[in-house]
C-alpha cells in the first residue's frame, strides 16, 4: 500500500484517491474467515463522530463488523476518504479514528503496556528531550520537533526503507523496556 500511495501525486491527498478503499483490500487479503479468535480479545477504540465519545468494541457481529470496526479505528476525516468521504458507520452511526479520543486505551482489570511511535507517557516509545507536554486524544506528548516529523510522516508515509528504520527503532525501545522490568 505505501508504494501506491507514493505513486501519488500528493500521497493519500491525492484528489480522488482513498487510502480506506486500499485498506479493505489489504485487511480482506490478511483477515481470516473465522473470526471467533478475536471475539473479546481484540479491542477496537473508535470515536463516535456525533457525540465525540470513546467506544472500545472487542465483540464483532460478523467478519464485516470487525472489518468496519478495524476501517473506523483508523479513519481520518478528509483524510482517509476526501473531503466528502463518509466514516464508516456501525450500528447505524458514524464513527472516526479512537486516537481522537483515546489513543492509548488502558484497562483496570489486565495489565496494559502501552506503545507509541511518538515520544510520550506512554511506557514503549522513543525519548526526545523536551520539558513541554501537549495532551490530544488523552494521550500526554512531548511538545519536539521529532514529534511533529513523526506526525508528518504518519500522514505521508514513507519508503519501505525508513518504515524498517522506525521498526527498528521500536524494537530497541521494547528491548530497552523490557529489560528495565527485569
């Protein structure tokens, strides 16, 4: 997908490109049909677009649920699918992105690690040295200008080459985690 996307004038701005269209094929190719293995296990953060309220989905009606709760946890609007694009809608309302929201659910009854690709609170992610915080979706980030890059580059994304880059990156700071636990 990221190569297709850069096949683009203006990326996923591109004027009559939809990044949820090329989602649904990807997550079709790689989701299987038995989806019972997900059934309260996997939790979906979604933000209800006319209320503004987080909902954590972990029960899925049919492969197709699933597929629009997965579509609807990363949808942006005018981003994901133009300026007139639709989110996807579930039980009769819409519903956008859960990071505006919620972007790093925890729960009270297991214990949570949370990871972010931006240097934040978050237990797993890169450091920047910064005393300024901003908070957005719940989520307290650090006010640095790799932050902003990274954000641009979540938007835009990259070459293969810098996207094996920032997984190695995350995979050292697991590590780094890992081992201050043990």
């Amino acid at each position: 997908m990221a190569d297709h996307v850069h096949s683009q004038p203006f990326g996923a701005m591109t004027p009559g490109y939809y990044l949820n269209d090329q989602l649904v094929k990807i997550i079709d190719d790689f989701l299987p049909a038995d989806i019972e293995k997900a059934q309260g296990k996997l939790h979906i953060s979604i933000t209800n677009r006319k209320r503004w309220e987080n909902v954590m989905i972990n029960k899925f009606d049919s492969r197709d649920h699933l597929i629009s709760c997965l579509l609807a946890s990363c949808y942006i609007p005018m981003y994901s699918m133009g300026y007139r694009g639709v989110p996807p809608v579930i039980n009769e309302e819409e519903y956008i992105d859960g990071g505006m929201t919620n972007n790093l659910p925890t729960f009270s009854d297991v214990p949570t690690i949370t990871c972010s690709p931006f240097s934040s609170q978050a237990d797993i992610c890169p450091e920047d040295p910064s005393t300024w915080n901003v908070v957005f979706g719940k989520q307290t980030f650090k006010a640095s200008t790799q932050n902003l890059y990274r954000g641009a580059r979540a938007l835009f994304p990259p070459t293969r080459h810098i996207l094996k880059q920032y997984y190695e990156m995350g995979q050292d700071d697991a590590e780094k985690f890992i081992q201050g636990k043990i």
